[in-house]
C-alpha cells in the first residue's frame, strides 16, 4: 500500500566510522524533496490528526461524555470492522507474523490512546498538543537507548528548542490541570515507544499499513474494552445511555477519523522514521491551537506565540543541522580555525 523507506534510520545523520555523515541517497529515495505520495499520505496524515483531535475534545467538553477508555474502545472496534474487509480485498494476511511484537505494540498502544484520551478529557486542547509537542525528544532518547542510534550534535541541540517550546505553550494557557497534564506526559512517552515499535514492524518486519491495522486493531479492542468495563462503564452503566443520538454521531465520526488517522500514521511511518513523524506532528500544533481557538474559547497569550516559534525552529534546526552548521561558521565575524 505504502512504499518503504530504504534504510529505515531514525534520522538523515548516521554514525560511520566514527564520523557523522549524512546517509547516502538509495534509488528511489528523494532527499532533496518528498515525493507527491509522501506528500499527499503527510497531508491526509496532519488533517485527520487534528479533525480527531478537535473532534474528541467536543465530544468530552461540548457533550460531558465521561468515558474515554470506551471511546479508545470503540475506535479499535471501527479499525476492526472496515480494517478486515479491506485487508481480505487487497489478499490474504501474512502468514509469518512477529506475534511477540504484534501484541506488545497492541500493550503500548493501548496504554497510549487510553491515556491520551483521559489526559485529552482533562485539560484543554492547546495545553494538550503542547504537551505531545515534547515527542520528539522522548522519541530520539528512547531511539538511543534501545536501538543504539546516534545522530548529529545539532539534532540532538534541536530538542531544546521544542520542549522550550511546549512549555511557553503551557504557561501561556489560562488552565492547566496538573494531573491531566502528568497522566498526558506518559501518554507521550508511550506514543514514542510505540511508533518506534511501528517503525520496527513496517520497515523491518515488512508488513504494510492495511495489515498492521488488521493484526493491533483486535487485541487492543478486547484490552480497551474489557479495561472500559471495568472501570468506566460497569459503576455507571446507564449512563451511557442517556446521550443523545447526537453525541453517538460525534462518536461515530470520530470512530472513522480513528481509522483513516491510524492507516495515514502507518503509511507515514513505513516512508520516513518514528523521529520525523513526531516533528512532522508538531506541525499540527499551529492547526489544533487556532482549533481550539474557535470552538472552546481558549486564550492564547504571546507566550504561547512564543512557543509555536521556539518548536518550529527546533523542527528546522533538527532537518537542516549540516546547513545551520554551515550558516554558524561563516557567521561575520567569526575567524576560522587554526591549523596546528
């Protein structure tokens, strides 16, 4: 469904003999520009992000809805319903499938969605997307922890413009909810942990989007719902059904943005890297912002301006490190090096 990403690193800068280099085109592989499929699937990507995220927001603050592991619950029910039809249409699944890892991302992404979508029901939507601003850091250090990738000085200095971002964000918003913020830092180390774990099964384990979807969507259903049961719904089981029919077309909405969000992350994923999607992620902060601007009043301070500008240098200064270095040295004023 999606094209690979020949090399898979979880950025553009390597280690080789001991001197980092950038990495080497492939045929195939475009590093001057994305290709249009790229383009269009990033597109797709950062839309359905952030309509899902507005979406859920209104279903937890316009509607009072107060089941969130229900809601996760259903979304994995919807990928379940349209995800297998769609696999049997393109073939058969895999036959040979890393189990192991199959259900130990299905483990991380419950704990991820169902985290995010009780931080989500917590604090308000700016104060969110700031908090999962601070991804790529999580990202890149688990990315060297548990799979020994090195990268460029300067990618590694980027990471400070962009949780220095994250915090003006924060501490320009009128309310944040302490809990609700610590309950969505986790939910961000997990969704890392996970997208490394994706990473993993699209490029090397070679599966693709449509049956990624097809093999997590079952096991995290049964995990979010019997988790929804027994904390959410069986001590006030009639609630749920007092809602209207409009709150369950919200959910039913929200149920297919879930979906096409979940097979755009993977094709994304299977053409770039854990690391680049998180940054790219970060775009949507603009988007979800003015969102929340709109349609829950939310007041945005100039420090919160402050902080979108801080992540979008720290997202340059992560994809461009050999052109800022260049920039740096032939700063005016600065003398070169000496030769001993």
């Amino acid at each position: 469904m999606c094209p690979r990403c020949p090399g898979g690193d979880e950025a553009a800068m390597t280690a080789a003999g001991g001197t980092l280099q950038p990495r080497r085109p492939e045929p195939g592989w475009q590093l001057s520009g994305p290709p249009l499929p790229l383009a269009l699937t990033v597109l797709a990507w950062l839309g359905t992000g952030t309509a899902l995220a507005g979406l859920n927001k209104w279903i937890f603050a316009a509607h009072g809805f107060r089941y969130p592991l229900l809601l996760s619950s259903l979304h994995m029910l919807a990928a379940v319903a349209l995800g297998y039809p769609l696999g049997w249409a393109r073939g058969p699944l895999p036959s040979v499938r890393p189990r192991a890892r199959i259900y130990l991302l299905s483990l991380t992404f419950c704990g991820s969605v169902a985290l995010g979508n009780l931080g989500l029901s917590l604090v308000p939507l700016d104060a969110a997307q700031a908090v999962h601003a601070t991804a790529p850091l999580a990202t890149l250090l688990l990315s060297a922890l548990l799979r020994g990738r090195r990268h460029h000085p300067l990618q590694y200095a980027a990471m400070g413009p962009v949780c220095a971002g994250a915090a003006c964000s924060i501490a320009g918003g009128v309310h944040f909810h302490q809990p609700g913020g610590c309950v969505l830092l986790a939910a961000t180390v997990l969704r890392a942990l996970k997208s490394l774990q994706q990473s993993l099964l699209l490029q090397e384990d070679r599966l693709d989007a449509v049956s990624l979807l097809c093999l997590t969507a079952l096991p995290s259903f049964w995990l979010l719902f019997g988790a929804a049961v027994a904390l959410e719904v069986a001590p006030a089981w009639e609630g749920v059904l007092r809602y209207d029919g409009s709150l369950w077309g919200c959910v039913l909405l929200s149920c297919l943005g879930s979906v096409l969000y979940n097979l755009a992350s993977f094709c994304v994923l299977s053409l770039t890297s854990a690391l680049t999607i998180h940054l790219l992620g970060n775009l949507t902060v603009v988007g979800n912002l003015l969102l929340s601007r709109l349609l829950f009043g939310s007041h945005l301070s100039g420090l919160s301006y402050l902080g979108i500008g801080l992540t979008l240098a720290g997202m340059f200064m992560y994809h461009q490190p050999q052109l800022v270095a260049r920039r740096w040295a032939a700063w005016p004023g600065r003398a070169p090096p000496r030769r001993e």
